[in-house]
C-alpha cells in the first residue's frame, strides 16, 4: 500500500465560532457544535454529509449524540492543545483508507465563563504526588522551567523574550476576531513592566484565557474542488509524545516530541524549514514560540534570544519585528494565544489561520505571495506535539517541482530583504543564508535520518536511566517517617489549593484542568529542583505581584487587558 498521502486530502471547511471572549450563555458543547454549523456552512454542506467525527475537549459519543450523526469513523484522541493538529493527521488516513468521506473535526471550550467544563482531580495521580509539593502547581509555573533552563544554557533574556508578545499583538491589531484587537500596540517595555505571574512570566507573557471553538471539514483530493472555498491540501504531518510531567523532559531547552513531530512531517510533505511561507506555532506563552523556531529548525540552536528581539524602523519610525508585520518571517499573523484567544486548547485556531492564510482571505493581515503555512503545537508541558503543513497548491504540481515550486525558498529570500538595507552587496550575507539553509534542512532530508535520530535519543534515554540506577557514589537521602511525609503532602495542598476548590491534576492534559476562572493567577510557590539548578546565575523567582483589579477582572491601568492565566495546553 502506497505511504503516500501528500495533497490527497483537503480542508474545504475551516470556521471559529460566532465570537471569541466571554460567552457565559454558550455551553461547552454549544460551543462545539456552533463551529461545527459554521464549517459545514463554510463548506456547503450538511450534518448528514458527516460519516467521520473527531474530537478533543468533549468524547466523540457527547458530539455524536448532540449533533445527532452516527459516524462510521471517530477519533477521540485528547493529549493537549496539540490533539486537533493530530486529528489532522489521523483524518488524513481515514479518508485516505476509505473509513470516511467527509470528517470533521470540532473545538469548543468555555474556558473563561467555565460552563460545562467539569473540574477536579485525582491526589494520588502522579502530578499530585511527585509535582505539586515542589510547587510547579499550573501552567505558569511549569512551563517557566524550560524557559529558565534556556537562559542559563544559552543567555536567552527576559527582554529578548518580551519581544514576542510584541510582535504577535501587532497582528491582532489587523484582526478584527482578535480578543486584543482594539487593545493598542505593546512594546518589550510594556511586556516586562506589567504584573509578574511566575518569573520570568509577565502578564503579557501569558496567553488569554477565553470562551470559543473553530472546526474543520477535510475531504478527498477528488472532490475537494467541488466546494465554494478555495481548497487547502494537506501534505505532511507528525505526532509524538515523549513523556506526562515536565519534570520528565530529557533535556529543558529542547522537546523531542516536537523535533519527531515535525521530521516526520517535513519528511512526508517532501519540504524543509526554507520552503515554509508562515509559522503558526502555539504560544500558550511567550517563549513556547521561540523553542520551536529552534526545534523545527527555523533558527540555530540557542540564538532564538538574539533573533527575535533583533528590529528594524520603517520610514515613519515605526519598529517592525522579525516575526511581526513585514518582518522577515510572519508568525502566529492571527495575533496567537497571547493576543488573538486561547480557550485552554489553542491547536484549531493555529490551523484555522493557517487555512484563511492560504485561502487568501485573511483581511488587513492577509500575507502575499503565500503558498505554504505549518501549523505545530505541544500538548501538555511540552510532552506530546502535533505538526501540520498546508498548501495551496493544485496537486497536478509535479514532484520533482514541490521544493522549488512550493514554498519556493522565499524564507531565505525574506531573510536576505531584511538583512539588504544593512549589507549592501550581500555576498557574505547570501553565503550564509546557503550555509544557515543547508544546516536546518537536516532536520527533515529523508525518512531514514528522522526515524534513525528518534531510535538514537531512545537509546540514548534507556542508557541513561540504566546508568541512574547506579546510586553507589550518591549521597545518602534524607530519612523522613511516614507521619513527616503526610504533614508535607498535606501542608504542599493547604498551601496550594484555595478554601473550596477541588484538587487537580497540575499538568492535565484534558478539559477537566484545575484553573482560576481568569480572574486570579497562580501563587509561585518554588520552582522544584530542576528549576533551581536552571537559575543558578540568575536573579532568584519571586511571587506574583498581588494587585487590584476592576469590577470585571480587568487592571486597573485603563487598557481593558484581561488577567491571563493559561488553563491547560
């Protein structure tokens, strides 16, 4: 059976709901099935026409029963804000294989107003036991580990960082759907001056916490010129998981279920990082975009620092970012979790952009000349990945044409434009945009390299976990009694949980995470062991700033910003 399945499948349906923000009237399954109306009505079809469902943050069973299909194909898969990525993938299969005509995959979270978003959690789960006592209780706190394991090993900085929500609110400011489109501009500045969450985390390091959905319907490449939109093919596309609790990660400054993620599917797709036309990568905070510019091979390992926060200033003095409008490499051009809406799960809105992108009908912030766009996004803390790469290029395109026809190395042209007002002659320059080219396309040439690299880090981890069960040259551990043990663990939930809340999971990866309803954040309580040895030479974390806020959660500095605490990812 041919492996095949580059452009034989479609996205000819791709909608959000009707609004994005606080919806307290809409249930989480309204929510579902709202962008599930709005992509059939996209695509001009009809609930009957569904024979495939795929789902996160609700069972295909509640879907089925409250759409009223009875599918011949479902996929329920939920390991984070990834899943919709992978639901990409598995449909791709499915309709490939003849198990469905037509799939759809649906989105809905009350993730603000909380209706129907059930709650609590197991004390004896894992994350209870081994996580939460060293304080990594929620998003803010554990995903700060990686971001402060990069500064110490690279000398990433928090202005560096700061200049990613920057940039992704400059294209909220062209979308009219953005949560912050009427919100005003930001700078580095502004990022580092607001209210402290968990250091390095600013507020506006933090993505928004909101109410809303989006769908998709993909079907055959046969047919998907016979619906009214503009068809988007899928050509490649990845999915990995490589541990639960961050705690776990082989290595903080890199995720090894996003580099197996998207080799394969740069490997399937037949492209690399230089034929890509624009990014959509999750960033449920500021840095989660920056590790994946260096795992999918965008930028050199440990330069990202230096490479976002490198600007230009246009004629009338405005500054424009590297990832930003006109800048050298647009990303997350909807305005991302940070700026545009994240309802817990932020996948589907990285892969509706993408689709309104390439259909060409993204409005003010619609990009030119555009014929490739991936999407990616983790799931948990950095633990699973899901990576889709879109075209809108007729499939009657042949092979030996894709690398130079689709994509078109226009990364590398956009990186010389940027770099030409300052290298007039641009001869060293080009010489090392070829050599910086041939070093990232590694990360995906052929099917052996990727699938080689994965087998070598499984090695190297079961050789690694052999060798930790020497403990013959370790000091002696501390003796602690039971009695001791029961007052820590009871002491770790008093001190972490507030009066009348369930305890949850801290790094679940479902709809049921523990959260604060987005009007309050998360006390930075320790950062655990590995966290500290990562700020070891840098200034020590400190507790969240308690300050006042509006009637309506909102600060007191008169810009309407919403408190941004991430639920899940």
């Amino acid at each position: 059976m041919s492996t095949n399945l580059r452009h034989k499948v479609a996205i000819v349906g791709a909608a959000e709901t009707d609004t994005l923000g606080t919806q307290p009237e809409m249930s989480r399954l309204g929510l579902h099935a709202q962008a599930a109306r709005n992509a059939l009505d996209d695509a001009g079809l009809k609930l009957s026409d569904v024979d495939g469902i795929l789902c996160a943050g609700a069972s295909p069973n509640e879907i089925s029963e409250y759409l009223g299909i009875v599918p011949r194909f479902l996929d329920g898969t939920s390991v984070g804000g990834c899943s919709f990525m992978i639901h990409v993938r598995h449909a791709v299969a499915a309709i490939a294989a003849g198990y469905c005509d037509v799939a759809l995959i649906t989105h809905g979270e009350s993730g603000r107003s909380r209706v129907d978003m059930g709650g609590g959690g197991s004390r004896q789960s894992s994350g209870a036991q081994f996580d939460v006592p060293y304080g990594t209780l929620g998003a803010p706190s554990t995903f700060s580990i990686p971001v402060l394991r990069h500064f110490h090993e690279y000398g990433t900085t928090k202005e560096q960082m700061a200049h990613v929500p920057a940039a992704t609110r400059e294209w909220a400011l062209l979308n009219p759907m953005a949560i912050m489109h009427e919100a005003g501009a930001i700078t580095p500045q502004d990022v580092m001056e607001s209210r402290l969450i968990c250091y390095p985390f600013n507020l506006f390091d933090c993505c928004l916490v909101a109410d809303g959905g989006g769908a998709l319907i993909l079907v055959s490449e046969e047919r998907a010129k016979d619906f009214p939109q503009k068809p988007v093919y899928v050509l490649g596309t990845g999915e990995s998981v490589a541990h639960q609790s961050v705690a776990q990660m082989r290595d903080f400054t890199t995720s090894d279920s996003t580099r197996m993620s998207s080799s394969e599917a740069y490997r399937l797709a037949g492209l690399g990082p230089q034929d890509i036309d624009h990014l959509m990568f999750y960033d449920a905070f500021s840095f989660t975009p920056m590790m994946f510019l260096e795992d999918l091979g965008f930028v050199p390992k440990g330069e990202v620092g230096p490479w976002v926060s490198e600007t230009k200033t246009d004629a009338d003095g405005k500054v424009i970012y590297k990832t930003g409008p006109g800048g050298e490499l647009p990303m997350n051009t909807n305005g991302g979790g940070l700026s545009y809406c994240h309802t817990g799960m932020y996948g589907m809105f990285a892969l509706l952009e993408s689709v309104f992108q390439l259909r060409g009908v993204a409005g003010e912030r619609q990009l030119a000349d555009i014929h490739t766009s991936i999407a990616h996004g983790p799931g948990g803390m950095f633990a699973a990945a899901g990576t889709v790469i879109m075209s809108n290029e007729s499939p009657a395109k042949p092979d030996s044409d894709r690398r130079s026809g689709i994509g078109g190395g226009r990364f590398a042209e956009r990186r010389r434009g940027w770099a030409g007002e300052e290298n007039e002659n641009g001869s060293e320059e080009q010489e090392a945009d070829e050599d910086r080219e041939d070093e990232v396309v590694g990360l995906a040439s052929v099917e052996d390299e990727a699938r080689d690299e994965g087998s070598a880090r499984v090695e190297a981890e079961l050789d690694r976990r052999s060798n930790a069960t020497d403990r013959s040259d370790r000091p002696a551990p501390e003796v602690v009694g039971e009695r001791d043990l029961v007052e820590r663990k009871l002491d770790a939930e008093s001190d972490a949980v507030p009066d009348g809340e369930d305890v949850g999971h801290p790094d679940a990866v479902d709809e049921d995470e523990p959260n604060d309803g987005g009007r309050g954040h998360h006390e930075h309580r320790g950062q655990g062991v590995a966290q500290r040895e990562a700020v070891a030479d840098l200034a020590p974390s400190q507790a969240p700033e308690q300050t006042d806020q509006g009637p309506d959660g909102d600060d007191e500095d008169g810009r309407g910003l919403r408190d941004a605490v991430v639920l899940q990812v």
